[in-house]
C-alpha cells in the first residue's frame, strides 16, 4: 500500500501529518510482531509432564502454565491460582483465577488441575518424569469449578514449590495422549500465552499469540523458538540478523558483543550448580581402576579422604576466570546465592594440590588410580571444556582422568544404563530441601527420592533433616532445617560442587530482557525498548 505522505504536488496539513507519522509507527509494529529465539538446548519432547529437562520445559512454557509461578528472582507468585493456603499441616487449598480458557476455548476448571497431578504417575518409559512433584500427593478434592483441595500423605510445606513444576494440560485433549500427541500438535492446548503452530524435530517450535490469554498481551504476534545447541551458530544467527534473541551466550563471545552497538547483553546469577556426582553404592564402578588398569580392592569414592582430595585438586578460581571467562561463581553449597537455604557461610574448597596428595597417600592411594569423567557437551556452558580442565587437574595430584563426553541425550541414556560412576550434572531448584531430595537422598520411588541421585549417596542424618524441612510449613523453620541439612551434605561431599554459571541473553538493541535466575527465556518476557 502507498501512503499520501510522499505527494508532493501539495503541502501536507497538520492532520495528514499526524496519520502519516501513526501509519509509521504500525509499519515499524508490524516489522517487530515477530520474535525470533534461539535456544541451547535440545528439546527432546513436546509433552510438558514427560521429561523434568529445562529445554523442554522452556519451549512448554509458552504453552501452558502451573498453578503457582515465579519472577525472574524465583519467588513464587500467582499463576492459574490466584492464592493458596495451607488449610492444616496436610491440607492445601488452590483458588483458581476465574474466566481462563484453553487455546481451544474450552473453560479452564479444577478438573483440570486435578487430571494433571494425577498424570505424571501414569506417565511410563519416561528418563526422568515429574512424579517426584506429586509423590507428596494423597487425593485431591474438587471443591467446585475453581477451587481445590490437596490431601498429602504427610505434613508437606513444599507442595506450592512443588507444583510450579508441573504445568496443566487439558484433561479433554490429554486424558488418552502420548508424547507423540503432543509432537504432533494434536494435545498441545493449553492456557498460556501461545498457541501451537508447527513443529520441526529438532529444529525450531512455531507459535502464535493467544488473543485471549488472561496475562498481559505479549508484544509478539508470532514466536519461532529455534533449537541450536551449538554455541557459533547460536551467535552466529544473532549477528546476521537471522535472529533477534539467543540464550546461553557463549563466553567467548560476551565482550564482541558487548562493543556491538545493534546488540545488548543482560545477565545474572543462576540458580544452577554444577556438580560432579561419584559412585557410592558399588564396590567395582564401571571406569575405575589402578593406574594399571586393573580393579581396585574397593571403590575409592567411598572414601571421604578421597573425595576431599578431589575436591582440593580442583582449581574453581581457574574455571571460573579462565574457562567461563566470568560466566561462573565458585561454588561451595548446594544452591546458588540468594535461594532458600543457602549458606553463606560454606566458602569454596581452596585450591590444594598438595594436600590433594597427601589426602590420597592416606587414604592408601599414594599412587592414584584411574578413573572416566563423563558428562554432557551441548548442555552447560562450555561443559566439555569444563570437563576437560577437571581432567587435567585430577590428573596432575595422581588420578588419571579420561574425558567422555556426549550429546546430553546420549550422556543421559548412559548414566540410567547404570554405565557411569563420575558425571557432571547442572542442577537448579527453588530450595536447598528441593534440591536435596532430587540429588542427595537415598532413591526412593514411593517417595519420589534421589530421582538424580546418580552416585547414590545415603546419610539418615541429612535425609531427617531435609524430611523436617519438606515438612514444615513454616517458612523460617523450614529455611533452617534446609539449610543444616544442605550444611552437611556439602560437609559429607555427597557430590563435589563445582560452581554457579553466570546465564547471558544477547538480542538486538531495541529489545529489553529482566534476566532470570532460573535460567528460562520466554519470548512473553521480551519487550521493545
């Protein structure tokens, strides 16, 4: 269309001018309806209650959304329940925001809410599913239409925590789907801000806005999350123009793009800890042995001394300067600072290669032994390199290391084949209670215990401590009790943490984004300047 802005053959009056300059302005709003992102990790499933991974969460998120949410700090606030209470020290009560529909139309009801705590333990074949979130759950009562009651088996101050995890489908279209349902697009309806448009496997997730959606309107008519897990083409495709937004920026790319006036960068703490997880339950792990290569008598990571050794052997300053170039803060708890029960009186293990030695010579290792560091190398940032270094310093004080590192598909299909006895994994969590029952205590299925567990680490004294935690619905009791138990896992070395990434979003100039510490883009979040 052409506009009478550019006639010359007369001046143009006041209200000419006035529509020309709006007509303008919905020339440039429709060039910016469209946002383009690219994403790091690999999404595995589109069904949001089938794999617990964030890159699968991250795309189900536009799509559908939990009873409670977060802000960009993690602290909890509304989401489809508007409040909730704690009725008794086994009863919830959820009051479900009125007039919200699903992308089909269809009225959000508890209904609803109480199908999607229920599917989660029907869910089989899963690598690591959501049971773990409503394991607490004994029944649910449907009070009317838009309130709810939750019964658990026992006291359980978490459960608001717990159930952000797990996002809400729609009974109609969920109740006999698969995870290929949702792939397809058939059962990808849900209430939040986008509507399912067209998928392509491991390449990009098409959606466009939800008109209805009971949020404020997002500055977006259509969101294309492209998948690019390999950090050149990430940045790469922002440079070019291809996209608007990436995730995850590489660090080697951070101060380029800082000089890049078209580009902005925005970054925060996240509330991922890298760790390293060590076998503790079998006398023989799988890529162990004297530096001969022959079994050892016993398996040394069952050795406290050892496990400190390795600890000190670790230079966390180093990795994090030279490695994550910045992008990391030497880690000592089991969360990040700033998360519910941290301790901010656990300090980094110093460097110490010689006591590293020593610690081994007294532990019967004068010589050392072998061992294999596996891990993924798509996943976290500069995760191989990162493996890499960890190998070179292990080595250094006697251990000699070997590297095997893999897609994170292909890592995780290893480590539930039992075939891995030292791994790297990120993990990220609200509380330090939540995340002690995902990676410290014994497994447990009834309970939805140490679904992350990999090294299975066992101790009583930390699984009571985190039990009073879940248990109480008093905050500050809570808090203290996470943190004692947090104290003493970290103390025991049930894993070796390693440290906190640093997460960086980079888009074009004229975008804005509140970073998040829990590491999630959301193109709804995304604003013009």
């Amino acid at each position: 269309m052409r506009y009478p802005c550019t006639m010359k053959h007369r001046p143009l009056t006041k209200h000419l001018r006035l529509l020309c300059a709006a007509l303008g302005l919905l020339a440039a709003g429709a060039g910016a309806a469209e946002l383009r992102i690219g994403l790091s990790g690999e999404v595995t499933s589109l069904d949001p209650q089938y794999l617990a991974a964030q890159p699968n969460l991250t795309v189900a998120r536009h799509v559908f959304e939990s009873l409670t949410d977060v802000d960009p700090q993690t602290r909890l606030i509304p989401g489809l329940a508007e409040r909730w209470r704690a009725i008794d020290a086994n009863t919830w009560e959820f009051n479900l925001r009125r007039g919200v529909k699903f992308h089909d139309g269809s009225p959000f009801t508890a209904d609803d809410v109480a199908f999607s705590l229920a599917r989660p333990l029907s869910i089989k074949g899963s690598p690591g599913g959501f049971a773990a979130y409503v394991r607490a759950v004994a029944s649910t009562t449907v009070v009317d239409a838009h309130t709810l009651r939750v019964k658990t088996k026992y006291p359980y101050g978490a459960l608001p925590e717990d159930l952000n995890s797990i996002l809400i489908v729609s009974k109609k279209h969920a109740q006999n789907a698969g995870p290929e349902d949702f792939d397809s697009g058939r059962a990808l309806v849900g209430t939040g801000p986008y509507k399912y448009l067209r998928y392509q496997r491991g390449d990009r997730l098409e959606l466009t806005r939800n008109e209805h959606w009971w949020g404020k309107t997002p500055a977006w008519n259509k969101v294309t999350l492209r998948i690019l897990p390999a950090d050149p083409s990430r940045t790469a495709a922002l440079l070019s123009g291809e996209l608007d937004a990436i995730e995850h920026v590489p660090s080697a790319d951070i101060k380029n793009i800082n000089k890049n006036n078209k580009l902005n960068v925005t970054q925060t703490t996240s509330w991922r800890t890298i760790l390293l997880h060590l076998d503790q339950y079998r006398s023989q792990p799988p890529g162990v042995s004297d530096v001969n290569g022959k079994p050892l008598p016993a398996n040394p990571f069952m050795d406290l001394r050892v496990r400190r050794a390795m600890s000190k052997a670790i230079n966390r300053s180093a990795i994090a300067e030279r490695v994550m170039e910045g992008l990391a803060v030497p880690a000592a708890n089991i969360v990040s600072p700033g998360v519910f029960g941290h301790n901010s009186a656990l300090k980094a293990e110093p460097y110490d290669p010689d006591g590293a030695k020593r610690l081994l010579s007294e532990a019967g290792y004068p010589n050392g032994f072998r061992v294999t560091l596996a891990g993924p190398n798509n996943r976290y940032i500069n995760d191989e390199q990162v493996l890499q270094t960890v190998a070179q310093l292990l080595t250094r004080v006697g251990i000699q290391t070997r590297v095997e590192a893999a897609p994170m598909s292909a890592f995780l299909g290893r480590v539930r084949k039992e075939e891995t006895s030292f791994a790297l994994l990120g993990w990220g969590s609200f509380a330090a209670d939540l995340s002690l029952r995902s990676l410290v205590a014994a497994p447990d299925t009834e309970k939805g215990y140490g679904a992350w567990n990999w090294g299975r680490y066992a101790n009583p004294k930390v699984e009571s401590l985190m039990e009073q935690a879940l248990g109480s619905v008093d905050r500050n009791k809570r808090e203290a009790l996470a943190r004692e138990a947090g104290t003493l896992a970290m103390q025991d070395l049930a894993f070796i943490p390693l440290h906190h990434q640093v997460v960086s979003w980079a888009m074009r100039a004229d975008l804005a984004y509140v970073p998040r510490t829990d590491e999630f883009t959301f193109a709804h979040h995304f604003t013009p300047r």
